[in-house]
C-alpha cells in the first residue's frame, strides 16, 4: 500500500508539469490567434484608409502645382516649389464667398429643421400613446424605400404653384417636417432611455416639454451629433434639388458652382479645379474631424439595451 501511494506522489510533479505546458501552450496559442486577427484587421483598415485618402491627397498635391507638373510620369506627388497662386488665381475667376454663404445659409436650416423636427416625431414614436401609432411608424418607414426621382417632379410642381420655385424655400422647408431615417435613429435611441427617469420627472411635476429638453436630449446628445453631421454632409453635397429649383446664379451652392467651373476652367488648367474642389471639402473635413466621436458613439449606442 504504501509503495503505490509512494509510486503516485512520484507521479504527481510529472502530471503537474506535464498539465501546466499544456496551459501554457494553450494560452500561447489562444494569444497568438488574437494577435494574428487583430493585425489582419489593422491591415485591412489601414489599407482601405489609404485607398479612400489617396485621391484627396492626389487632388491636395495638384493643386498646389502648375498645370504643366500634374502629368509628368513618374508622379511627382510632393510639389516644389508649392504653388499658392492656384488657389488665389482660382477665386478670382468665381464669387466663392457668395457660394459658400449660400450653401452655409441652406445647410444650416436643414440641419436645425432635421434636429427640431425629428427630435420632436421620434419621442412621440418612442414614447407617446395614440391610435395606429405603429401603423403610421411603418408607413413612415416606407417613405424611405422611394427614390428621390419619384417624388422630385410632385415635389416641384407643388412648389412652384405656390411660387417657391426659384429659392432657398424648396431646398429647407422639407427638413422643418422630419426625414425618415433621422426619425429612425433617433426613436431607436430613445427607446434605450429607461422609463424611470421619465416617470420620476412627471412625479416632480415635469411637463412633457420639460421631459424632452432636460432629459431626452441631453441624454441622446450622440445620437443628435450623428444626426448634425448626416444632415451636413448630405446637404452640403446636395447638387440634384439645388439645380432644379435655383435658376439664378446667384442662389447657387457651391456643388453647382463648381460644376459650371469645371465646364468651363478645367481646360485652361486642371489645377484650378482641384484648388476650388479642396476648398469645397474642407468644411466637410473640418465637422467630421471635431464630431467623429460623438458620431461613432450615436451609431453604436442606437439600438443597443441598457
């Protein structure tokens, strides 16, 4: 009895030892797969930056160019000397500053229509009460599968017999009504907000205003930031609705303006254009760059469970 138990002990630091390797053989394994995954996803993130990035840098090094530099072979893709005057030469052929007042002036509007108005929809989606309330959620939610194409020639023939047609009025008034997706969003995100804070607040007397501003919108500030930057960026870009509806060159926004620049400067010289093109991008660069964090959380957060 006591050689067995003797010959066990004997056999217990080797299965120890043995049983450890194999721990740590797993771990090394286990992090080593861990490492290998999250390189190829750095590789393929870092290489789908570079090809979405590469053409702005392209267009940022031909314009500060002369045009007689943008087709030497092999590319020269740092300019020297750089060439500044493109960009001044290149506002001296367009009235800029108007263009650009015209689209700030637009982009805005629509951005503080989309916030006030689908703000507004969304709680009531979210939370109200009412008949066919999620019938109407749902016929809301068709509109978006229509292309704007369908609704363009309705669309303009109401506004001009009202007499609208040649102004800002077509291209803002819509936004004070609400847009599909943003109301999607921000219902998604209300949704998330437990209901004790609200019933807590209408315990204290709070009204359905004084819900909405102090606790919705505070707490669904990522969500309303994803929402300002969507709304810019897309009417910033907007150049379908602004050419139907502003015949007047001097309503025109800067994505039409620098169509007709291209029609006519782009052969006198390809650099011109691409100065005006990276002063168009800018203020989008700019408003993506200072709210990049708030969006990614406003993305992420919708629909997620507290």
């Amino acid at each position: 009895m006591s050689t067995a138990l003797e010959s066990r002990g004997e056999q217990l630091p080797a299965i120890s030892e043995r049983y450890q390797g194999d721990t740590s053989s797993r771990r090394w394994r286990k992090l080593l797969r861990r490492v290998s995954h999250v390189s190829l996803v750095y590789v393929l993130a870092a290489i789908g930056a570079i090809a979405f990035v590469l053409p702005f840098l392209w267009m940022l090094s031909g314009s500060l160019k002369p045009a007689n530099q943008l087709f030497i072979m092999p590319p020269k893709w740092i300019p020297d000397p750089l060439y500044w005057q493109n960009y001044t030469e290149a506002l001296d052929l367009m009235p800029f500053g108007r263009y650009l007042g015209n689209t700030l002036f637009i982009t805005i509007g629509n951005v503080l229509g989309n916030l006030i108005s689908c703000t507004l929809a969304a709680y009531g989606f979210a939370r109200l009460r009412g008949p066919f309330k999620n019938v109407l959620f749902l016929l809301m939610l068709g509109t978006m599968m229509l292309p704007l194409w369908v609704t363009l020639i309705p669309q303009y023939i109401l506004f001009s017999s009202i007499g609208w047609s040649n102004g800002f009025a077509p291209l803002m008034v819509p936004a004070w009504f609400g847009w599909p997706f943003f109301i999607f969003l921000l219902r998604q995100f209300f949704m998330t907000i437990p209901r004790e804070l609200e019933e807590a607040a209408r315990l204290d007397g709070a009204s359905t205003w004084g819900i909405i501003w102090h606790i919705f919108i505070p707490l669904a500030k990522p969500a309303l930031a994803t929402v300002a930057v969507l709304g810019f960026i897309g009417n910033w870009n907007n150049f379908l609705t602004p050419l139907v509806y502003l015949r007047d060159s001097d309503l025109h926004t800067l994505s039409i303006a620098v169509n007709r620049f291209r029609g006519t400067y782009a052969s006198v010289s390809l650099s011109y254009m691409m100065a005006i093109s990276v002063l168009t991008v800018i203020p989008v660069i700019v408003v993506f760059f200072f709210s990049q964090r708030y969006l990614v959380k406003g993305i992420v957060m919708t629909g997620s469970k507290n």
